[in-house]
C-alpha cells in the first residue's frame, strides 16, 4: 500500500475505538480505502500491517466483502467491485431471505389498524406484509403488481393502483401518473423497500424513476416505516440512485441485523426500530 500515509494508517488504527464491532469498523474502512481511489489494489499484507491484524483476519474481511459483492479479490489482495450487486427478478427476490421477510410482514401488518390508508411500496417484503394484513377494513395504494395479487380477493381492502408505465422486471409500476396520483393522498403510514439503507444517502432504487417514486411516497404520509431484511443493512454496493429520508422514521427488519448498524441508523432518524424474530 505505498500511496497510503502515514496519517492514513493512524486513522485506519483509530477506527477501531468507535462505534460497532472490531471486525465491522475495519471492513468499513478497507470499503472506504478503496473507494477513495477506485483503481487501487490493496495488499493483505499492507492491510495487515496498516490494521495491526493477522493475514488470516484481512482474508476474512475480504472474503466477507467479496460475498457481499462489495470487492473483488485479486491475486494478494483485493480490488474494488465497480457494478453494484446483480438485480434479481421477483421470483428469485421471494426466493431469498424467505423467513425474514415473512417475520417482517407480520410485524409491519401489526402495526396497522382499521381505517388506515397505507402505500405500500412494489417488492417481495411488502408482498409479505400484504398477505399478513389479510382482509381488514383498510385502504391501500401500491404500485406493486405482486401486492396487487395478494390483496386481490380482500373485499373490505379498498384498493387503488397506481398508474404509469410497467417496469416488468420487478413487477412495479412508476411514472409521472403514479407521482401525481400519490400527490392527492396523506397516508396514515407507507411501508417501503430497498436494496439498501445508507445513514447518509436514504434509501436506494434501481433506476432514477423508481427513485422518483419512492421520494413521492416519503412525502405523502405521516409515517414512513422502511421494511427490509438484515442483508440489505450495512455494507452495501454502490447504488447510483437514492431517496433521501425524512427526518424520522422507522425501520421493521430481522434477528439477525447487527446491533451496531442499527445504532448508526438509530443517530441517521430511525426513531423507531423493529426486529422481528426469525424463528419462534
């Protein structure tokens, strides 16, 4: 690691007297390390020596960073991954983390009560949650064709679907329709997904429109509870596209997030943090 300094390496050493776990903290920093200079290699041998850290545990590190598609290894070290994580269709979506988005749904759905209006945002968590709310007398807005379906046979569930144009991939609709449609609305509380949850940025979107869309229904509700399993918490890729949070809201996710990411969430406005039991 010649380009690094020597101020560098005492940063790297002071990042380990912070918030959250040894091993989290050092990873973070290896991410920042390299995105601060896209084109760099770093050695297991100069990370080793610049954390005060075996070999053993940098590979680790590496490993782990790797498995969230984060880096690429290379031959004695590691380099950063520039394209963010595959997207995956929604049949491959409600094939993963099945039991946490299930713990999810029905924690969201308790928290609804008669009466309310929700938007509930397109995904296979808010799929979830639709089929644990069941058939209430409730009001629903969603541009998700699988929420859609599962609230389809609900007579006391007033539904109402956004329009716009169908991104087919992952079964949701958006749009300038959709945008105005939610402009006419205040909902009791919007349940929404992401692929990721970063304290500084918000939330991400796989493209500018579905970004678009997900502001509009931050806006227009009283409370926003963002609905997400624990894989997308943490160290993530780089999204290009991001919804910025409103000052508080809350956040519904699984046993298994760690604890210190969701201290950072708790300071970045997480007024209200769920974690739904995977098992039991």
């Amino acid at each position: 690691m010649t380009s690094q300094t020597a101020a560098e390496t005492t940063a790297v050493a002071d990042a380990d007297s912070g918030q959250g776990t040894k091993g989290q903290r050092r990873r973070q920093r290896i991410l920042a390390m390299l995105t601060s200079d896209p084109d760099a290699n770093l050695s297991v041998t100069d990370l080793s020596e610049a954390f005060g850290v075996s070999v053993a545990t940098i590979r680790r590190d590496l490993s782990h960073l790797q498995d969230q598609r984060l880096v690429t290894r290379t031959y004695g070290g590691a380099a950063l991954q520039h394209h963010p994580r595959a997207e995956l269709n929604m049949a491959e979506r409600g094939a993963t983390h099945t039991e946490a988005k299930t713990a999810i749904g029905r924690a969201a759905a308790g928290l609804v009560e008669d009466g309310d209006l929700l938007i509930l945002d397109s995904g296979s968590t808010t799929e979830q949650l639709a089929i644990a709310l069941g058939d209430r007398p409730i009001s629903v807005i969603t541009n998700g064709l699988r929420v859609v379906h599962r609230l389809v046979a609900c007579e006391r569930v007033r539904v109402t679907v956004l329009g716009g144009s169908l991104r087919g991939f992952n079964e949701t609709i958006y749009g300038a329709d959709a945008e105005e449609m939610l402009g006419r609305i205040c909902a009791t509380t919007a349940f929404i997904g992401t692929d990721a949850i970063d304290p500084l940025r918000g939330i991400t979107s796989r493209t500018y429109e579905q970004a678009r869309l997900k502001s509009a229904m931050l806006r227009q509700t009283e409370q926003v509870y963002l609905v997400a399993d624990s894989s997308k918490l943490g160290e993530h890729p780089p999204f290009q596209y991001w919804s910025t949070l409103p000052r508080a809201w809350g956040l519904i996710t699984d046993d298994g997030a760690d604890p210190a990411t969701l201290a950072e969430l708790r300071q970045a406005g997480a007024t209200s943090i769920i974690v739904a039991p995977t098992h039991g």
